[in-house]
C-alpha cells in the first residue's frame, strides 16, 4: 500500500510535494498503524510450568507469518499461525504469546 493508491512512481524533477510536512507525517504514520506485522513470541515450556523460555520471535503479517529463532540460526516463512503452531509443538510444548496481549486484531488462515 502507498500513501496515495496508485502513486508508486518516484517523483521526478522539481516536483510540488502535495502535501504540507505534518499532513505527510500524519499519513504516514497512518501507513505504518495499517500495514504493521502483529508480533509474538514462541515460548518453550519446560516441565509443567517448571521453566519457559522464549525459543523464537515471528512477525504475522496479512498474507505470511515470518519466524526467527532468538539465536538467529532458524529462519522459517509460514502460510498462517496454525502452521507456526503445528511446527514448533513437535519440539514440545509452545505457547504463543502476542506481544501486545491478547489475540490479533485480525484473523489468520
């Protein structure tokens, strides 16, 4: 998505912007509230709530969900969180935790 649709090409030349630096701030900002990822975290538990720690970071954006292990060493792109969920609970028992709390404000496949 662009500020304004359609608008995809570079501004040549001496181009006017259109608009002042505030409203630009403001769509902007906008921008980036309507096409941020939804962050979360996959938490290894050990025992029954013995211990638990976060085993990788992933990013759920509208079309993909993006997962980094916290060593960096695993880098994975899945198609939704249910198959962040059905991978990673082979290793044992993960939880998913949404860094912002509670659950995302859309719905994944």
């Amino acid at each position: 998505m662009t500020l304004h649709e359609g608008s995809n090409d570079t501004p040549q030349g001496d181009a006017e912007p259109l608009l002042s630096e505030e409203e630009f701030a403001e769509e902007v900002r906008a921008l980036v509230a309507d096409e941020a990822p939804q962050v979360f975290a996959l938490v290894e538990e050990y025992g029954e709530r013995l211990n638990g720690w976060i085993a990788a970071w992933g990013m759920a954006f509208d079309d993909h969900v993006e997962v980094v292990s916290v060593n960096g060493a695993l880098r994975m792109t899945f198609d939704s969180i249910a198959d962040v969920q059905r991978r990673f609970s082979r290793r044992g028992k993960i939880r998913l935790v949404w860094a912002a709390g509670g659950e995302p404000a859309f719905q994944r496949r």
